[in-house]
C-alpha cells in the first residue's frame, strides 16, 4: 500500500507513529514500513485472506488518524494561525 503526503517529513512522521504499535498477531501478520519519497509505503503478509482484510482496514485507519492530526496540528495548521490573527 502506497500512502502519498505533502512531504518526506510528513509520510516520516506516520511512519513512525504507527510504527510504534506492534500487530497483535505477530505470529501470523509481517509489516514492513518505509518513506520513498513523499510516500508512506506499506507491506504485509498475513496467513489468511481475512486477516490481510483487517490488518490493512486497521492500518488505513491509523493513516487516516495521523493524516488528519498533521493536518490540524502539523507545521502548515500553526502558519494558518498565525496569519489568521
């Protein structure tokens, strides 16, 4: 899976924070995560159709929890504010 960001430091961030939580499965799902660019690249292997289904959902959604911190609390969100008042 293929996650685009804004940039580098952006895809690095999400890496590591979702990193930091380990599959719950370990016996039966591999992740490898890495940064190509402004790209959060994801990889897994699971034992069962079914779990490559809720590993992926579950990583999806902490992509999609990372994005939209970044989001209001990143870099970009703080000029925001500071231009705003």
């Amino acid at each position: 899976i293929r996650v685009p960001f804004a940039n580098p430091k952006h895809a690095t961030i999400a890496m590591q924070v979702i990193d930091v939580d380990p599959e719950l499965q370990r016996e039966a799902v591999k992740r490898t995560l890495a940064v190509e660019g402004n790209d959060l690249v994801a990889s897994f292997a699971t034992s069962t159709v079914r779990l490559a289904r809720l590993t992926t959902n579950g990583f999806l959604e902490n992509v999609d929890l990372v994005a939209r911190t970044i989001g209001e609390f990143g870099e970009d969100s703080e000029r925001k504010q500071v231009i705003s008042t």
